[in-house]
C-alpha cells in the first residue's frame, strides 16, 4: 500500500474515531432529557426537571466538543481525499450540506434555548425546546448515516463522462434502503451508551449516597432505555442490517465471518482467530448451522465464502474486520445480560441495595462506545477496497500531491490538540458530576460548568 494511502487513511480514522465519542452520547441523551421534561411536566415533580438541567449540562459540553472535533473531518474531504471530493461530490455533499444547514443549526438553536431561556420560555416552551434538540440530533445523525450508506450502498446516480458522480434523485438517496436500516442500527447504539452513561452516574450517585434520588432516577431512566434500545439492536436492527449486508456485500459477510469457503449448513463462529494465509481459523468454537440460519433462516441454506470472489475484492485487513464484528456482536449480547439483570433486580425493588450490580453498571459506562467503534470499524473496513462500493476504489480517492510526511505531521498535530481538549473535557465533565442536579437556575439559564451563570 502506498505510504501517503496509508497515513491518510489512519488521519480520517483517527479524527472521526475521537469525534465519533461526543455525537454519540448527544444523541443518545436527547430522547431521555426529552422523557425527564416529559415526566416533570406530568408529575410536576422538580426532580425531573433537575434531572433534565443536570443532563443537558452533559450534552452542551459534549456538543461543544462534538462540534470542535467534527470541523477538521470536513476539512479533510478538500486536503487528504480532494479527488474523492471532487469525483463523488455531486452526492454526498448534498446530504453532508442538508446536515449543516438544517439539522446542525435547529440542534444548536434550540439548544440555546433550552440552556438559556428557561424562565422566559415557560415549562411547555421549555419541553418544547428539549424536543427540537432531540428532533435536531437525530436529523442530524440521519443525513451523516445517509452519505456514508450512499458509499456503502450506491443508489439514484449518473455517471458524468468525466468518472464523477451526480445525484438524479435526492430523495432516492435519502430512502436508500441501507441508510434506513444503518440509521436504526446507528441510532439505537447511540442510545445505548446514553443509558449506560446514565446508569453509570445514577449508581455513582447511589453508591456514594450523594444526590441519592436523582441517582435512583436515573438508573430507572437508564436501564428502561437500555434493555429497549439494546434489544432493538440485536433484533430487528441487527439482523435486518446483517441480511441485507449479506445481500449486496456478500464478501464483507464472508470476511467478517472468516468463512473462507463456501458451505452450506455454515457454522457460526463464537470465538477464534483466522489465519488469511492458510484461510482457516484456528481454535474455533462455533455453532453448527447457525450462520445459514441467521442470514437465510434456513440451517440448510449455502453461505458464499471468500473463495467465491477474486482476491483483489477480498477487504484489505480481514483480521481487523474480523475482531471488530465480534467485539460489536459479543459487546451486544453482554448488554442484553447487564440489562437484564438490571431490570430484574429493579422489579424486584433489589437494584439500589444490590451493590455488585450497581458496581457492574458503573464500571460498564465505556464498554458501549467501544462497541459503537467497532460496529463503524465493521462497517468501514468491511466496505475496502472501495471508497463507493464497486464503483471507486481507495486508492483512487485520495490526494496523491499531499505527502505521508505532510500527513505524520498534521496527525500528530491533532493528536496534541484533542489530547488538550480531552483534559479540559475531563474537567468539566468530573465538575458537573461532582455539583451534581440543583435546584432550578436562580437566573433562568444553566452554566456548562455545572454553575450558575
């Protein structure tokens, strides 16, 4: 591979990964600041408008970040993969526009609003703004999911005689089935990790026996969210998204699965590690059938395996995608259990004197953005070596006069810069927990520190 491909690649994964840790967490905690005011409107009981206060503090410092960190990757379309811009821009910058001039304005707008404007803005004024932040974030989540399903999955196109693409349908690519089912998938991850973020401050809370009802109400919050979304994840998200992957990428199926050869009856593969130069797997623990099954709900149906596809379509790193799908797919059934078990024990009035669970859900807190990392990984390498499926290959795309010194330096560079940011994020997120929820705002707005303004 050549050296500039190289590190320009590892310079747009290393700055959407970072990024990729702040939207996540807003758009998972909108729908639930959404149901605090909702609950405070109808009990009118300040707790949960406290509650909400205290987790759009959370959500403003993590948009901040978001919107500091998300600049640089656009910038990157026009320095590191100027010819994948200028061939494909005809379509993807139709939606990446649509989320900056629609979507990104309503969020932070209304954003504004609900930090600011409390008092003026009256209880429902108020729950209202909290809803078109969510309707924001979400909107916002959906156009970025379409582009890169348009690279996945490209439909409601022309090919201009000069190889560049133009969209014929900006509608089609909206309704593009692989967005719809990517941005359910997407989505409902996102909720994932607000309500384990959320369960993990509420047990804080509880263990700690500070701020002790907020924090019972968040895990109550938290764990109805999270068995919900975490099971939406598996089915019907999951496997929807998995069949038709398996549909219109049968060799991102195959690579993920390590399944080099076709079979009909294909195991699925629980544990092991693939060996791509004997094209085996060695120490694997597998479950008869279970592939067929899964993909064509048939045991009996054949699986098309690597050896079905010319090697230069084979993706560049199977192990990687290989390790990345089974940590989203085992991090995903673990969910399931924690949540379970969670949700038991709250049933039966156990779950705030249980302290090895509430140890559980607090220390689990980072494990849902590894997931979500590993689904993109899935998702990203799985689709190499093509930067628009079948259509445009990587090496194609990216900006050859730009030299891997140039792209060492600049990623370093970055890598300085949002380790400062990391501190001072830090840093205000330990300062809002440790002020934890508060009455209402004596002035009628909220500080992103966790203060009085």
């Amino acid at each position: 591979m050549d050296d500039a491909l190289f590190i320009h690649r590892i310079h747009f994964a290393f700055t959407i990964t970072f990024h990729y840790l702040f939207p996540q967490l807003t758009m998972g905690l909108a729908p639930l600041i959404v149901a605090f005011k909702t609950m405070g409107l109808r009990t009118d009981n300040p707790i949960y408008d406290d509650a909400a206060r205290f987790w759009t503090k959370i959500f403003g410092i993590n948009f901040v970040a978001g919107v500091v960190t998300g600049i640089p990757m656009e910038f990157q379309f026009g320095t590191n993969w100027s010819r994948f811009s200028q061939i494909t821009g005809g379509v993807i910058a139709q939606p990446l526009a649509m989320e900056g001039v629609f979507s990104f304005f309503l969020e932070s707008a209304f954003l504004g609003l609900f930090l600011f404007g409390e008092r003026r803005l009256g209880r429902k004024g108020h729950w209202w703004a909290a809803f078109m932040v969510f309707v924001g974030s979400w909107l916002s989540g959906f156009f970025i999911v379409a582009a890169n399903a348009w690279m996945q999955h490209p439909v409601a196109y022309t090919r201009l005689p000069d190889g560049s693409f133009q969209v014929n349908s900006f509608w089609g690519v909206l309704a593009n089935p692989w967005a719809l089912l990517q941005y359910a998938h997407v989505m409902s991850g996102a909720v994932i990790t607000g309500a384990f973020v959320m369960c993990a401050i509420g047990a804080f809370y509880v263990l700690s026996r500070r701020h002790p009802e907020s924090g019972e109400i968040f895990l109550r919050t938290g764990i109805v969210a999270g068995i919900i979304a975490c099971c939406f994840q598996i089915f019907p998200s999951g496997d929807l998204h998995g069949k038709y992957m398996a549909q219109h990428q049968p060799v991102t199926t195959a690579a993920a699965e390590a399944l080099f050869h076709s079979e009909a009856g294909a195991p699925l593969v629980i544990i092991g590690q693939p060996d791509v130069e004997h094209q085996k797997i060695d120490n694997p623990i597998i479950v008869n059938s279970a592939l067929s099954f899964l993909i064509y709900g048939t045991p009996a149906a054949v699986v098309k395996g690597l050896d079905q596809f010319p090697q230069d379509q084979w993706p560049t790193n199977i192990p990687l995608l290989y390790f990345a799908y089974h940590v989203m797919a085992g991090l995903g059934t673990l969910f399931v259990a924690i949540m379970a078990v969670s949700a038991f024990l709250l049933w039966k009035r156990r779950l705030f004197q249980t302290k090895w669970m509430l140890w559980v859900l607090m220390l689990a807190a980072p494990f849902p953005y590894i997931a979500n990392m590993a689904g993109w990984m899935t998702a990203e390498v799985g689709r190499q070596p093509w930067l628009v499926y079948g259509l445009l290959r990587t090496p194609a795309g990216y900006s050859n006069n730009v030299s891997a010194g140039n792209g060492i330096f600049t990623l370093l560079g970055f890598m300085g810069m949002y380790a400062l940011l990391s501190v001072f994020y830090l840093f205000l997120l330990r300062l809002t927990i440790e002020r934890g929820p508060g009455g209402p705002e004596e002035h009628g707005y909220i500080s992103l520190s966790g203060g009085e303004a």
